[in-house]
C-alpha cells in the first residue's frame, strides 16, 4: 500500500546490455560483482544515495548500503559509486 499508484525502478530498468547505467558502467569497469548474490540491492541502494548526496564520503557510503557482501567487494563498490558520483557532478542527469 506504501508504493500505490508511485513509479517504481527495478534493476531490470536501469539500463541493457547495449546502454548501462553509469553505476552499472562502474561496476563493470571495477570489476565489482563476484557472484553477484547482493549486487542488485547494493546497486538499487547506491543509486538512492547519488540522487540524495553526490559526493558521499566512504562512511556515508558505508551507511547507505545495507546489503551483505559475502565476497567482501566493499572496496570496489567504494570506487564505483565515487566513480559514478563523478560523473553525475559532471552530468547530472546521467544517474537517475
């Protein structure tokens, strides 16, 4: 009932294959995902992050993410979402 009649984004909307989405640029591009388990929420929860605060600081980063990482990746998901913090200061409409 929280989310009625409200537009909702899934992983499956970010981006394709073709045309990613900047974070999912940078996660590729840090070779973040290992087995891939929790990539989906950490990625839908950094997203939310960039559009409140885009220039997080890794405490604020650490916050945000609320997944478990059984890989322990969080150095990587670090650098992709400063990566990606970059390039919506460069380009704000470029993570939404």
């Amino acid at each position: 009932a929280a989310v009625a009649d409200k537009a909702i984004t899934t992983i499956e909307g970010l981006g394709t294959p073709e045309d990613l989405h900047p974070l999912q640029a940078a996660w590729h591009e840090f070779a973040v995902p290992q087995c891939g388990y929790c990539q989906s929420g950490i990625i839908m929860a950094a997203i939310a992050l960039l559009e409140q605060n885009s220039e997080p600081s890794d405490a604020e980063i650490d916050s945000a993410i609320g997944n478990i990482c059984r890989c322990g990746t969080y150095p990587y998901v670090r650098k992709a979402i400063h990566e990606a913090a970059k390039l919506k200061r460069a380009t704000p409409e470029a993570i939404s």
